[in-house]
C-alpha cells in the first residue's frame, strides 16, 4: 500500500448509506478503505493482507460493491483487490471450493451472487448451489490434471472446442462413478449446466461445454420438475398453522415428506415411538414402492399435541385427520390440497414459485431435496478417509470402514441440522 492512502476510520459493523454504483475505481477504493478495512480489522484480519471472501462481504453488508465492480466496471473483485487496492494475494479463511484456480473461484462467486440478486435466491439454496459447483470442480481437477475451468472455454481461446467438452464429461463421468443417486447427478448437471451459460451470456465464455450432457446419460431417479419450497416457506407456513392439525399438516408434508394422500390417511397406529430411545418412524404397510418406514426425525411434538385433541372423542378410530363425512373415516387428498392453499395464503406464500403455484408436493419436495444433499455431503466427508486407504470411491468407506448403524447416524445428524431453519420450534433434542 503506498503511504498517500486515505483511509478514515469508522465503527465497526456500521453500514452507512454508499451510493456505490456512482463511484469510479478511485473513489471505490477509497470508500473500502473506509468502510470496509475496519470491519476486516475488528474481525481479527489485517486489511493490508486479508482479502475478504464474497460471502464475508455479503453478511457484512457490503454486496452492493460486488454488484458495482460486476455490473459498473466489469472486473471481479480479485482484480479490484490486486490492480486497484494494489493488495498482494494472501490466504483468506472462507468457503473451501477444493480449487485454487483464482479466475475459476472468481467467476464460480459471481455467478452466485448474481443468481441470489437477481433471482432473488434463498441463502441455503445458493448454499445448495455452491456444493454442488464445488463438487464438479473438484472432480474436473482430479480428471484432467488442472483447476482451470476457464481456459478451455474463454473467448478467444487457443484450446479446440472438443477438447473443452471432452475435458467436462470427464469429469461427470467421475460424478457417474461416484453417486449413486441419478437425482443428484441431474441436480449437479443442472447447477454446472447454468453456471457455463451464465459465463456465455456474460461474454465470458464461448462454448457451454455441459449443454446436452445429461441426454448421454440414463440417469433415472423419482426427481421431477416441481419446484421445492425454501426453509423460510416451511417456517411461514408452520407459524400461520395455528391448530394441531394444521401443524401436523405441515410437519407431515417437510419433516416428514409424506404424500398428500399419505397424510389424508395417517392413522395412529402407524406412528412408532420406540422406548429405546431410538428415532421414531412412520409405518407403511403399502407403499408407491412397497412396505416401508420413515424416520420422523422431528415433529413428534407435534404429533402428541394432535393425539392428545383427538383422544376425548369417543367416535374417533385412530385417524390424525379424522372426517366424520367420508366412508373412509379420514379426509381425501383434495382436503389436503385446500388446507394447503388456505395456509399458503394466511403465510403469505409466493402466488408463484419457479412460475408454478404453491402445493404440497413442494413441501415434499423440499424433504426430499434436503435428504439428497445430506446423502452427498455425507458421502463427501469421507472423500480424505477414501484418499488415505487409497480408493477413488468414498462410498466403499460408507460400506467397509463404517458399520450400518454409524451410517444412519451420520445421515440423521446432517439431516435434522439441515431441517433446523424450517422446524427449530419442535426439534425434539436428544433423538435417536
């Protein structure tokens, strides 16, 4: 830094009102130096070496430089930090993409912050979205030898359009090998699919090297086109349920990931409470797929509370949705629905979410998109104990180095602290 920097102190975690997309690179310069070097320095970093990551900037308020250095300048921060600030390059503690490629990283963030700008995009789904980017990337390197994801595919590049493809199904080829679910590949496809077209659209590529990639490829899985409803959709609808039931209504759908008709004729018999202390289930003798169970992880509260309404009713056979009108003894499917439409509205749900309207099957499917990506992230915590018995595939450790009861409980912990955000007001502590 040269000794003629201005740089005036502020208090650290103010966010004073900075028109910053009127600011030139001089004066961008000056008010980081500001604003934002104190609050690195009040976080323990010194501002002349620590570079701050973009999502350090974004929880601390300052998102509006990015989009300006984006949108105003066309540079990325990286090159704010080096040519502008004239800032060496230091290690900064942040999200571990598994890369070191700083243009890769660079342009991976800004895609991100672009999707949660503009499309307005929950925190725990560009979460989502940055694992599933981080994943490819890793297994891009390990397949072709380099962490440069932007050479092969830049304007102007020297490097043959077929070998840029060949260099991406390379590496999803390793994604193939190493999943087992055909939904998550579809899912990692998708987020890699969009990120190389935000780089064409953005001038910053030429060719989308995974555009048609998943037609090569049988991936089937029960994953469909229905929207998934975000954590903060599940907390708005379970704080306007206002009665057992319609909590219960909710619980069953996103803790539970029943299906509506599933829910119409949930019976008390079908809910087990072992005394063991081990995870409560819900028991079907019939399924889509055949007999099965299903951890009720969290919620059980809630189930109590219903019971214990439904309990001083003298008619009542044991239905958790008892309907006094019906043959069966429970309501239909279509009950389901208008509860759920009368609960989006008292939330304040969307109209729309991806252009489709509000059902339960989102609710579903926002269970079964959080199970996915804890079936992933626990598959890749054992990617370094893979490394060390010297196997590519972490899931022979899931099943030679770890016994079936370990797995499970990897799968449960990752699970109810996925499903915190949406349920913290009835997670059951200490469950088994």
């Amino acid at each position: 830094m040269s000794d003629s920097d201005t740089r005036n102190p502020k208090t650290p975690g103010s966010t004073p009102d900075i028109h910053w997309s009127g600011l030139n690179e001089p004066e961008l310069a000056d008010a980081y130096w500001t604003h934002i070097a104190p609050e690195i320095e009040a976080d323990g970093y010194d501002p002349d070496t620590h570079r701050p990551t973009h999502q350090w900037l974004r929880e601390h308020g300052f998102r509006p430089l990015l989009y300006t250095l984006r949108e105003h300048h066309e540079i990325t921060f990286s090159e704010f930090w080096s040519d502008v600030l004239g800032c060496e390059d230091g290690q900064t503690p942040g999200y571990e993409w598994g890369i070191s490629h700083e243009e890769t990283i660079e342009l991976l963030e800004a895609y991100l912050s672009s999707v949660e700008d503009r499309g307005e995009l929950a925190e725990g789904t560009v979460d989502t979205l940055r694992y599933r980017l981080a994943k490819y990337a890793r297994l891009y390197a390990a397949e072709n030898g380099t962490d440069d994801l932007i050479t092969p595919v830049e304007r102007g590049t020297d490097v043959p359009a077929y070998e840029a493809v060949d260099a991406c199904w390379g590496a999803f080829d390793r994604i193939h090998k190493d999943l087992e679910s055909g939904a998550t590949k579809n899912r990692i496809h998708r987020a890699v699919n969009n990120w190389y077209a935000h780089l064409v659209r953005r001038k910053r590529a030429e060719i989308n090297p995974a555009e048609g990639l998943d037609e090569e490829y049988n991936w089937q899985s029960d994953d469909s086109d229905t929207p998934r409803l975000a954590p903060e959709h599940i907390q708005s609808l379970f704080e306007a349920a206002n009665t057992p039931d319609d909590r219960l209504l909710i619980v069953a759908l996103a803790a539970w990931g029943l299906r509506s008709s599933e829910v119409a004729a949930l019976h008390r018999s079908q809910i087990v409470i072992p005394e063991t202390g081990e995870t409560p289930y819900i028991r079907f003798d019939e399924r889509k797929n055949g007999p099965g169970e299903v951890s009720a992880l969290y919620g059980i509260p809630v189930y109590q509370d219903r019971v214990m309404g439904l309990a001083d009713r003298e008619s009542w056979k044991g239905y958790l949705f008892p309907s006094s009108g019906s043959s069966t003894g429970h309501i239909t499917r279509d009950t389901v629905l208008n509860r759920f439409d009368r609960l989006a509205e008292q939330a304040g749900l969307p109209r729309t979410i991806d252009g489709e309207k509000p059902v339960p099957q989102m609710a579903r499917r926002f269970w079964y998109d959080t199970y996915s990506t804890v079936l992933d992230n626990v598959l890749e915590g054992m990617d370094e104990i893979a490394e060390e018995q010297g196997s590519e595939d972490a899931g022979v450790v899931l099943q030679n180095y770890l016994s079936d009861e370990r797995n499970r409980e990897l799968r449960r912990e990752q699970m109810r602290s996925r499903l915190s955000d949406a349920f913290e007001e009835f997670a059951v502590s200490g469950e088994r």
